[in-house]
C-alpha cells in the first residue's frame, strides 16, 4: 500500500492537471499548484492528508481511493467526457491485423 498509494495521488494530481488544462510547474509542487485548480474532488485534502498519515487503516484508504475515483469521473463528466462505451460489440468483431 505504501508503494502503490502514493502513485494513485501522482495519477489522479496528472489527471486533474489536464482536466484543469494548468501543467504543473515541478514535480515537488504538485499538491501546492493543484489546492489552486478550480475543479477538484471533494475529498482532495482528505487524499492528501492519507499520505502523511501513514497507511495505519487499509480498509479506509480503500473507501478514500475509490471515492476520489468516483469523484474524479464526475469532474470527467461534467467536462463533457464520456468515460464508458455502452455497446460493446467493437470487441466482438474479428480484426485483420
């Protein structure tokens, strides 16, 4: 969790760096540049504060992960994505490759 958790909060600041169309300016100032950024996940701080805290509860940080998760594709949405493709049946066709 130690390893993985810290990755998902790069993942989700990236994504929010694009959704917000504002690139960060250095690595270490992720966090600091995307408290600015007018779309974020209710949860953002909570998301945050999870990587000081340690990793004491996996069964919390699980909760917390899935909510920004689902937090996230709502800012998606309301952007105007469509995240997922109703009809499937582009993968049942057979592909001349």
């Amino acid at each position: 969790l130690s390893l993985v958790y810290p990755d998902m909060v790069r993942l989700v600041l990236i994504t929010l760096a694009v959704l917000n169309a504002r690139p960060f300016t250095t690595f270490v100032r992720m966090i600091a540049e995307a408290r600015g950024f007018d779309m974020l996940p209710a949860s953002f701080e909570a998301m945050v504060e999870a990587l000081r805290g340690g990793y004491d509860d996996p069964p919390a940080i699980s909760v917390l992960a899935l909510g920004v998760f689902e937090e996230v594709e709502g800012l998606l949405e309301l952007a105007g994505l469509e995240l997922y493709e109703d009809d499937l049946s582009a993968f049942d066709e057979d592909v001349d490759v």
